[in-house]
C-alpha cells in the first residue's frame, strides 16, 4: 500500500522531529551541517503548526487562504527534505530518500 506523498513528507518530517528530540546519536554531538538541518525542521514545523492554528480559526476566504498556506508550507518543506536527503553526515538523511 502506498502513502500519499503529503502523508509520506509528514511521516519524515515526524521521524526527524523524533530524532531531534532524542539528542545526539551514540553519545555524540551531530555534524554541523545535520544540526543546521534540525534547526530548519524546527522552524518549519513551527511554520506549519502557525498555518494550521490559523487555519482552525478562521472561516470561509481566510479560511481557504490559511488551507492554501498551510499547503504552501508542506510542499516546501516537501521540496526542503528532498534537498537535504542524503547530506553529508546526517543520520536522517537515507530516510528522507524513500
């Protein structure tokens, strides 16, 4: 069975969200680059999570506009995971690639 690609990206997103708060793999400090990465998930989990609130308190046309944002945001962070899939020394990155 097959995810939808929305439901896929936010699975990743969750699963490095995860990662995140279980702190450093192994007893050790993560690459720069995959803190950096972390830090952008942060940010755009906050982003989206600021879409969706609005989305939930808003009705008809703002409403659509808050939909349509928070869209917006998930195709971005859809689009973000897919460039950093795969960078140097994150252990996520090989999850993003599936």
């Amino acid at each position: 069975m097959r995810m939808p690609r929305a439901v896929s990206a936010t699975v990743v997103v969750l699963a490095a969200t995860a990662a995140v708060a279980a702190g450093p793999m192994h007893g050790q400090e993560p690459p720069a680059a995959c803190r950096q990465a972390m830090d952008e998930v942060r940010a755009a989990d906050a982003r989206f999570a600021e879409h969706i609130k609005r989305m939930n308190e808003t009705q008809g046309a703002e409403k659509i506009d808050a939909m349509a944002a928070a869209l917006n945001e998930l195709a971005a962070e859809h689009r973000a995971m897919h460039e950093h899939a795969g960078a140097a020394g994150c252990p996520m990155g090989h999850m993003m690639m599936h």
